[in-house]
C-alpha cells in the first residue's frame, strides 16, 4: 500500500502539457466550502461541496460547481459510500462570457488509512456519469489519494497545524463524444500542497496550491477552503 501511495503522489512530475489557450503561466484561484453530515446513530448522511473557480483570482470565471449527495457508512465498517448529483457552469478562458453547462451523477467510495503516528491517509474512489453541452453522454473514473500530516498533535482538531497533500488522477470511459470529436483517455491530474489549521473540532480551513494538468494545458491555482462537519 505504500508504494501505491507513493506512486500516486509521484506520478504528476512525470506528466507534460502544452499551453494552448489556456494561459499556464497567471495563477487561478478556486474558493470552496465542504461539508458533511450524519443523521444521529443512523447510517445515513449527507455530504457535498460548493466551489467557485477563476482562471484568475476572480473576474475571469473558470467554473462553478454545486454538489450534494446522500452517504450511508455500513456498520463496524470504515468506508463511506456517497450517490450524488454535480451541476458545473464552465467559463471560457480569457474575455469570453460564454459557458458550458454540465449535469452529473456521481457514486463514491472514501476510506482511510493511518501510517505511523501522524500519516492519516484518505483513498477516495469516483465514478461519474456527465452530460456536457452539446457531447455525447460521457463517463469518467477518478482515484484521489489525501495525506494530512497534522504537525502539533497526531489528529486533526481544533488548534491543529497540519500538511495538506493530494494527488487526484482522472480518465475517461470513452473517447467518442459525438460530432466526430475525440478525447484521450487521460483527462486530468490534481497535485495539492497547502496548510491547514483547525478552527474548532469540527471546522477547519486550508490555503495551499493546486498544479492542474490536462492533455492540452498544465495551470497552477491558489485554493482557499473551508472544511466543516455538522
């Protein structure tokens, strides 16, 4: 498991882009709220994110996307299932006002691992039904793998410092989406590093910076997010 974990956080080095449109020198920024929330003793929550995200820091839309689904974690198990639904409004980049909007339904699987005494590890397994605009209907898999090191304590709480990193890597089902246009099957990979300090024991917050590469454009954005268990 290590390995893997290793292998997963390795992997964007070694990836290539080339700027077409997209201007990959001018830092974005994406501002995000996650939340999540269990029903008392049931088995059933909620879950979801809102994010607001600039090809810079925030006249020139890049996306905004709304998310909610509904979670169930089984008994005496650490997993927790979600099914949800996504809505994306994608700007183009530049003087543009033009957009493209996405319907999602997605189902997930997130677990957890601890290495050592600080490591806390989140695997994180996606899977995504889209319609975008004027495509074809599309699907596409995403693996991410989360590492919080918290540095004056050894779990995440209220005071906490703590290492934020992930890698998120994202492929697509197919490559036909209609009209005689193509996609590789690469899509994306995400690459995080940041900081993070709990607020209370339920709520922290995390400023770090993100290098998206795509089969066309590589772009780093500053992330400022909060995160809150209710």
């Amino acid at each position: 498991m290590k390995k893997i974990c290793l292998t997963f956080l390795i992997f964007p080095f070694f990836l290539t882009a080339q700027a077409q449109e997209v201007d990959g020198d001018q830092l974005g920024a994406w501002y995000m709220y996650f939340f999540n929330k269990s029903f008392g003793d049931s088995p059933f929550g909620i879950q979801g994110d809102y994010q607001f995200r600039f090809w810079n820091f925030g006249s020139d839309l890049e996306q905004i996307l709304l998310r909610t689904g509904a979670t169930y974690r089984p008994q005496n198990a650490d997993i927790l299932f979600t099914l949800g639904y996504a809505n994306i409004t994608t700007g183009a980049f530049g003087e543009s006002d033009e957009t493209v909007n996405e319907s999602r339904i997605y189902q997930e699987a997130l677990f957890s691992q601890k290495i050592g005494a600080r490591f806390l590890l989140t695997h994180r397994l996606r899977y995504e039904q889209r319609w975008v605009g004027d495509q074809d209907f599309r699907t596409r898999y995403r693996y991410n793998l989360f590492v919080n090191v918290p540095l004056n304590g050894t779990s995440l709480g209220k005071s906490i410092v703590y290492l934020a990193l992930y890698n998120e890597i994202f492929i697509n089902g197919q490559t036909d989406i209609g009209d005689g246009r193509t996609v590789g099957f690469f899509d994306r990979n995400r690459t995080y590093m940041g900081l993070g300090y709990g607020l209370r024991n339920n709520l922290r917050t995390q400023l770090g910076w993100m290098k998206q590469t795509t089969a066309n454009w590589s772009k780093g954005q500053a992330q400022i997010s909060l995160h809150h268990s209710f």
